[in-house]
C-alpha cells in the first residue's frame, strides 16, 4: 500500500477550513490566498477551486463553523428562563472575544456589513432555530417564560447578541470595569423572556 492516504470529503473540507482560519490569524483577511489555503489544508487548487469559487465563499463557513462551535460549547442545557439567559450571555461574551470574530470586526467590517443590513447569514438562522427551539421547550415547562411567539422572541435575541457582541469593544469603556456589559445584556434579556 502506498503512503498516500486517501482523505475523505470531510477530512478535505475540515481542513481547508482550518486551513483559512489559521491564514486569517496569521496573515489577516486581505493576505489570505487560495493558494495559501490550499497550500497549508495539503490539498492542490484545483480542489479548492472545485469546492469554493473565492476565498470570500470560503471565509463565510469558517464564520459560521465559529460561530455555531460558540454554541456547542459546554454549557448546560438551559431548562428555565434564567437559564436560557445565561446561555445567550455566556454565548454572546464568547463571540465577543472570538479572535476570529475581532479580526474581521476590525479589518473587514464590510463582510459583517450584509448581515447586520441586507439578510441574514446561514450561521444566523441556525442560531434562530437553535434559540427557537429552546423557547418553545422552555415556555411547555417554565411559566416565567414569555409566552410570546418564538420565533420573533428568537430572532430578537439574535439581534440584540449580536448587537453586544459586535460592540461590547465600544461599550465597555463607557460602562466601566465596575459594571460589565454582560450585566446589562442580562437585564434587558430578562425583562424581554421573563414575565
């Protein structure tokens, strides 16, 4: 058998995005090259090329395989109200400080541009129907639960995370060390999901 190893789609597809993230931290986004990701996920580009038009094509699922890990993390289940608010605060902090994230927050906020004003991103409707999901479980079993509808509650927490997690850089300051912003996002949200 020859040393060559016959990698699968997944195994090609998981490594050009790490890949691509690993190029955007080290060189930043305008230095990130099909070449270069090719050449650091060990594949030729033309195989690139058959999966992604452009490195913007394969920068878009490198956001949302972040963003989605963001809430596949290890955190409890939430079961109650409380604890759906705390999973959207600690999921909000974590994107916050995502260096990824930063990175395009600071040198390419256009990317980020079309999905705050011209239509949500994939990783945005997963998160919807992920936070959906969980206020429909939530409001059968927890009557602190809004009773709202869970779709417009779900897609108003997306905004409102996102909105702190793009700016809390901006916050923060004005806030102060005393008082966090995670502390406000928790209030609103409670007085939003909480009856």
């Amino acid at each position: 058998m020859s040393a060559t190893r016959v990698r699968s789609k997944t195994d090609i597809d998981a490594a050009i995005l790490a890949a691509a993230k690993e190029s955007v931290l080290t060189h930043g986004i305008s230095k990130t090259t099909m070449s270069g990701i090719a050449r650091l996920a060990g594949i030729s580009r033309p195989s690139l090329y058959a999966r992604y038009r452009n490195v913007d094509g394969i920068i878009t699922k490198v956001v949302t395989r972040e963003l989605l890990q963001l809430l596949r993390q290890p955190r409890a289940i939430p079961t109650t109200g409380l604890d759906l608010v705390t999973f959207i605060v600690d999921c909000t902090k974590a994107a916050s400080e995502n260096q990824l994230l930063k990175i395009f927050i600071e040198h390419d906020p256009g990317l980020i541009h079309t999905y705050l004003f011209q239509r949500f991103g994939e990783s945005q409707i997963r998160i919807i129907g992920i936070v959906e999901r969980s206020i429909e479980y939530i409001q059968s079993i927890d009557p602190t639960m809004t009773k709202r509808g869970p779709r417009e509650l779900a897609v108003t927490v997306l905004l409102t995370a996102q909105q702190f997690a793009l700016a809390s850089h901006i916050v923060q300051p004005i806030y102060g060390e005393a008082h966090p912003w995670e502390a406000e996002l928790s209030a609103l949200l409670k007085g939003y999901l909480l009856s």
